[in-house]
C-alpha cells in the first residue's frame, strides 16, 4: 500500500477536523451504554499517563470531493468522543471552563465535526448513550478533562485509494475476528499489569501464556471456568464469546477504592507474594499458592495468569484420573462419542471440578457417585441431548432437574451438605447405547427395575 500514512492524532485534533465525515456506506452506530462506560472507565483510569491510546483510525481521503476525509474503521468510537467532548463543554461549569481553556476560546475545545444521521438507530443510540456520558461527566476534574483532549491518542491511517482502504478495513477486521474471547483478556490483564509489574515480570508472563496451546486455552474457557462460574451464579453458559469477558475482570491489586469487600483479596494477594519472596524459602524450599477459587472474585493482572495455569493443571489432572470405575465409563461405554453424550460429560466434570476446587478430595468417591447420578440422570431421561437441556438443566429450569447442583455447592460449608442431596431414583432408560451407565446406576442403587 504505497499510499498508506500512519500518524498518531490526540482527540483535541481530532474533533477538530472540519472535512470528517461519516460515509453511507457504513453501518448504523450501534455501541451501547456498556462500551460507553467502557470507554470512559479506560479514560478516567488512565489519566495519570503521558498518552493513551484509544484504537485505530481508518481514513479515506476522498480528492473527487475535495479531500473529504471518510472514515472507514473507527466510527463507533469516533462518534463516541464527540458525544463526550460536547458533555464536557456543555455541563463544566464556568470557574472549571476558565482553569481549562486559559486564555484559549473555548471554540478551540468544541467539536468541528459535522456529521448527519437519518439512520433511526443510530440517532436513538446516539440520544440515549449522550443522557449516559451526561450522568458520568461530573467524573471528569480538570486533569482528566486535559487528559481526555491532549493525551487520549488515536493511530490514524489516511489512504487515497478508496479499494485499499477497504483492504485495510477487511484485514484489520480479519485479524479482529481470529481473535478468541481469552485473547481480549490477556491484553487488558497485560495492561492491568503495567502499574504494578516490570517489564520482565510481563514478558515472562507472556511466553507463559503463549506456550499454552491456544485451542486447549479456549476450551478450558468455554467448557470450564466459564461455564462453572456462570452456573454457580445461576446464569446461563451455553457458549463463551468476547461479550462475556467481564466474568474473567475483577479488582486490582493497587485499586484506588477501600472497598471493604476487596481487603480479603488484597490481604492474600500481598501475603502470597511475601511469603513466596522471603529469603526463608531459599531453606525451607516452601511455596504458597494463591488460593484461587472458581466462583470468586478474580485479581487482574498476573494473578489472572496464574489462575489459568493453575486450573489448566487441576483441570487435566481430574480429567485424566482414571482411579474410580465412573471416570473410566463415561469415556468408554458404547454412546459417550455422541455429541449430546460429550455435553452430560461436561455436565458431570464441571461439576465434579467445582467440588473438588472447594472441598479437595474429601469424600471424592462418594462425591463422583452423586455428581455422576446427578448428570447421568439427565442423560438416561432424554432421548436425544442438546446444549439447551443441559444449560437449563445446570440452572434448575428443567422439569428433569431435582436440584440446582451448582447453587449447593456454592452455599455449602462442608461435603457432607453435598453428600446429602436427595437424588430419585430412575425407572427406565430413554436413551440407546446407555447399558454400561444404567449399570452403574443399577449398583449405586438409583435404577428401580420395571417388572
């Protein structure tokens, strides 16, 4: 692309670029009141550095029209800005309007933009998310109004010719769409890190991550952590995708807020890296894990990376236990190749991974036997299987379900309150290819035998 000019432009600079339009041939703006807030979290957040980036900026410099500049990839956020830097010029008040212009017009502050919408979503859109800045804008002192015009940065690149312009727009998007859910996690966990880490903390950090094999990693999220996490809140968790990321973001270790429900968190967090550094590990050769639990609040940064490493290693070990004559059953009798058979096995492991992450292995064998009766049930119930029976299963929204497992496990104190579940006991089998798991309920005695 001979023509390609990457350049960094502040907002300030941005918002003040008469010739920048909107072109038809883009979508309607369509962010919500949740990339909204998104953003200016990002913005009030950062506002201690000396720059900060916001993303790409994709332009086309249109000469038939007298080098108008159309965007191309960037609307949503651009419109976004705008909306904001009207909010600030309109409700700042007249002492904080003085402090920030000094001397200047406060022209040189409002938007030149010009742009015009018939589209009846992208007005609507534009309305509601303006009545949400409003709500937020008294968040904006004069440091972060400063910072919002003349350190918020965006990567801007102009092209002239209008088909690699949209060459560039396809492979940004491209790239865009390869990226998996986890893979927006590691960046804003690696950006998490940067007020509190090295550099040679973050590297290591990253080749950690990128040795894990990254079709295993979204698996481990999807079939997992996602899904125990959301059943264990009774939330649905049928499939993971970049919308649910949020599950996996919770507090930071230098949070700003003495939010009393975050002092546990930093207690142990700054404990484990204490313990784990005192010069008496060099003789006792101790280490202390970070107790990690799948259901609690999540510290960002690098213990958001150790968590993944840590139930990446608890997980495979489970799955790979082969001790107890369930485990080796569900992998071998004649239907566990089905895909309805696959979703009761992950049924089953999930639950069996939460208990063990909360109760270890007490009681583990009558702890498999329950969980295994309790997913299996569902299985020996059903003709066929399908994601949305097992989901609602998991959620107590079954007529199948006898007992919201995930919820029990969560609120109990001890195995015994799980080993006290009251399951009924089946009496037929609805499903083929089952034999070796009706067996298995026959011995545990959870199979009446019709006569």
């Amino acid at each position: 692309m001979t023509n390609l000019q990457p350049d960094i432009i502040r907002v300030r600079d941005l918002l003040q670029t008469e010739k920048l339009r909107i072109p038809n041939y883009q979508r309607p703006y369509k962010w919500t009141a949740k990339n909204v807030n998104q953003l200016i979290d990002d913005i009030i957040f950062h506002n201690d550095k000396s720059a900060y980036r916001l993303g790409t900026l994709v332009i086309h410099i249109d000469k038939e029209e007298n080098g108008v500049f159309n965007i191309v990839d960037g609307q949503q956020r651009t419109l976004t800005l705008t909306l904001i830097a009207y909010a600030i010029i309109k409700n700042c008040d007249e002492n904080l309007k003085k402090i920030l212009i000094r001397g200047e017009s406060i022209e040189s502050y409002k938007p030149k933009i010009n742009f015009a919408f018939t589209n009846d979503i992208s007005k609507a859109n534009i309305q509601n998310n303006y009545k949400v800045i409003e709500r937020r804008i008294n968040e904006f002192d004069e440091k972060t109004i400063r910072f919002f015009f003349d350190k918020c940065e965006l990567v801007k690149v102009s092209l002239t010719d209008i088909s690699e312009a949209f060459q560039f727009f396809d492979s940004q998007n491209a790239r865009g769409k390869d990226l998996e859910p986890h893979d927006l996690l590691k960046a804003f966990h690696l950006r998490e890190m940067n007020n509190f880490s090295t550099e040679e903390e973050r590297k290591k950090t990253v080749e950690n991550w990128e040795a894990m094999d990254t079709d295993k990693l979204s698996k481990l999220f999807a079939l997992y952590l996602f899904r125990i996490r959301n059943w264990s809140r009774g939330y649905s968790a049928k499939y993971f995708t970049k919308d649910d990321v949020d599950i996996f973001k919770g507090v930071s270790p230098n949070i700003q807020e003495n939010f009393p429900f975050a002092k546990m968190f930093r207690i142990a967090h700054y404990y484990t890296d204490n313990y784990n550094a005192s010069y008496h590990r060099n003789i006792d050769k101790n280490e202390f894990d970070y107790p990690y639990q799948l259901d609690q609040i999540i510290i960002n940064g690098k213990r958001f990376f150790e968590m993944v490493a840590f139930y990446d290693k608890m997980i495979e070990s489970v799955k790979h236990n082969t001790t107890f004559n369930i485990l080796s059953t569900i992998k071998t009798y004649d239907g566990s190749y089905r895909t309805g058979d696959k979703y009761i096995h992950n049924l089953f492991y999930c639950g069996l991974i939460y208990y063990i992450d909360k109760f270890g292995n007490a009681n583990l064998s009558k702890a498999i036997e329950k969980i295994f009766v309790w997913a299996y049930t569902l299985r020996l119930k059903l003709y066929s299987v399908g994601i949305d029976s097992v989901d609602n299963y998991a959620l107590n929204s079954s007529p199948y379900t006898q007992v919201q497992l995930f919820k029990k496990i969560r609120e109990a104190l001890h195995p015994s309150e799980i080993m006290n579940i009251k399951l009924e006991s089946l009496k037929e089998n609805r499903s083929s290819k089952t034999e070796k798991i009706v067996e298995l309920f026959k011995n545990l005695r959870y199979y009446e035998q019709q006569n």
